[in-house]
C-alpha cells in the first residue's frame, strides 16, 4: 500500500495538533499567539527542553513514545518547582521522509499525557529538520506568589532526598547500545525490559510537587546525573552536599546489574535521564515530606545531608561516600552537550 501524501503545514496542524489544543487560551490554534491569565494569586513558573534523535533518543524509537518523553522531561522540571503544570507550546522540527504514521503516534502520545497530567496544547511551530526528528517544548505551571522552590535554597542542616530509584535510564542506554549486556548482568527478560522503559520513557513526578511546594527549601530534577546536578544545587545554594553512596535507591533490576558488575556504580551516580527529583528538606521537616510523598504514591529516599560551603576552595562541593564513611572517587560528571 502506498504512503499517504503527506499534508500541507496547515493541514498538518489542523489535522494533529488542532484536537490537543483544548484550551480557550489556545483559541484552538487559530491565531499565532495564545493568551494566558495566570491563575489569581499565582505565579508562572516557565521551562523550555528540546530532546533530539541521536541525543535523547533513538531516531527508531516509536513517536509515541518520543513525544511523551519531550512533555514529560519539561514536567519533571516544573513538578521540582513545586510547580502545577498548565499547559505547553511545541516547536516540531519534522525529517523530510516522516511518514504520517509516525505523525499519527506522534499526536496520540501527547494527547494520552495531555490527559494523565492535566495539560492542553496552547501553541507552536513546525519546520523541516535536515539532521532528524527535534522537538522543543516549553511547558507552563503554576505556584502561590513568591513559593517558586528553586535549586538555590538549600541550607546546612537539610536533608537530602531523591524521589524514586537512580541509575535505571543510564543502565537502559548501556543496553541499548549493547544489548549482550542484559545476559553479562544476568537480568530476567522483565529486568531488561524494566531499564529500557526507563530511558525510553520518563516518569515525571508531577504528583509530588505539593509536597516539595509545602516542605522543600531547594529542589531540581536530576536529568544529567545525580554527581553533576547535586553539585549545581550545592553552587546555586552556596553549600557542600554529602551523599552515602549505599544509600542511593536502586531498582531491583539496576540492583541485580551492580552486583555482576561493581563497575556500574558510576554510571548510576552520574548518569543521566533519570529525571528523578533531588529535594533539600529541613530536618524538622523531613517526616512531614516523608508522610506527604507516601499520601502521593511516590517513594522517596534520604541520602545524603547538606552542609556548610567548603573553606578551600579548592576542596569538593559534592562528596560520595562509601560504605566506610570514605570518600570514594566516581571519575564521571555525568551528561554534557557541549
């Protein structure tokens, strides 16, 4: 059967994006800006992240699946803000020979989060990419007035949480690339499955915000790897961090593969993708955040604390710790574009 003739720019818009743009502020993608009156009382919280084939994913991957992960890893930063997520424009830069099957998955995976997370279309571009599929992505959200949580408010005496389990979407990528890997670690076809859904598709604890909203003093997500961002939270805020390495929350799965291969220990540490939340927490208030994330459903794990900045300069802002109380060396920064 032949492929369908690809449509128009217009027609591309009104076809797949026109049925995501459900908001009023979006006037259904019939002008070429929105209009957005914040929530009263509130404060908009925006971010913008592209993810491209070859970098964030594989330009083979299903579109489905690429487009959730561009909503999701721009959610993630919001839901570290403490942030409601509102809505989001979509810059698209299409290859020459997409086909509109892909189109057709492209949409249905964003009108599917577009559902589980409470957000509407409200805007965007479309181009020709000469180098592949590209997708930029600018979500929009919503906190009290002045109650923004920023990665810069952490405070000697804080405790330091992660949401979830750290390592799986680095872990993932390694068996991407080799897939022999999986039988080296010894892992169950469902342990191999578990970490290439986790690179392929994010998590977003969207569910989590009030939480950090009500109880976190810093927060960001961790889509570089914990070693690189816990040490941008450290700068912004002026502190040392200290993390105990054997405290760091592990799938089974990932928990399986370090134990064939110790070696691993620093992909999980400075890995990127994870798009886990680092959250600083006030001692007095880490049973309340604790209490507050299981009402959400979402595991968190202290793992390390946040002390003074260091006097020499010259000393580390991040320290891993061994089972010893030991610094242990990790060797890696995590991911870096440039």
């Amino acid at each position: 059967m032949a492929e369908p003739v690809r449509p128009s720019e217009d027609a591309l818009i009104a076809r797949w994006f026109r049925p995501l743009a459900t908001d009023p502020a979006s006037f259904r993608l019939g002008d070429d800006c929105a209009s957005l009156t914040p929530p009263p009382g509130a404060d908009l919280v925006l971010k913008t992240d592209a993810v491209a084939a070859g970098i964030h994913f594989f330009a083979d991957d299903p579109w489905d699946a690429v487009a959730a992960k561009a909503l999701r890893v721009n959610l993630s930063d919001l839901a570290a803000k403490g942030a409601r997520p509102l809505g989001y424009l979509l810059s698209l830069a299409l290859p020459a020979d997409w086909r509109v099957d892909q189109m057709e998955a492209f949409a249905a995976g964003l009108g599917a989060d577009q559902a589980r997370f409470g957000v509407a279309l409200w805007g965007g571009d479309t181009i020709r990419s000469p180098d592949g599929l590209v997708i930029s992505i600018t979500a929009i959200g919503a906190v009290p007035q002045g109650r923004m949580v920023r990665r810069g408010g952490a405070r000697p005496g804080d405790r330091l949480y992660v949401s979830g389990t750290l390592g799986d979407a680095a872990l993932g990528l390694m068996l991407r690339l080799d897939p022999d890997r999986a039988s080296a670690w010894g892992l169950t076809p469902a342990a191999r499955d578990h970490l290439l859904a986790r690179y392929l598709l994010p998590e977003p604890r969207v569910a989590l915000a009030p939480a950090i909203l009500a109880h976190a003093r810093g927060a960001m997500d961790l889509s570089d790897g914990l070693v690189i961002d816990a040490g941008r939270m450290a700068r912004s805020s002026g502190v040392s961090i200290r993390i105990g390495a054997a405290a760091v929350p592990l799938s089974p799965a990932a928990a399986h593969a370090l134990e064939a291969e110790p070696g691993l220990l620093r992909a999980i540490l400075a890995g990127g993708d994870d798009y886990e939340l680092l959250v600083a927490v006030p001692a007095a208030a880490a049973s309340d955040f604790e209490r507050a994330a299981a009402d959400c459903g979402i595991g968190v794990t202290a793992i390390g604390t946040v002390g003074a900045a260091p006097v020499d300069a010259d000393a580390p802002i991040v320290t891993i710790t061994g089972s010893d109380d030991r610094a242990i060396a990790i060797g890696a920064e995590g991911f870096r574009h440039f």
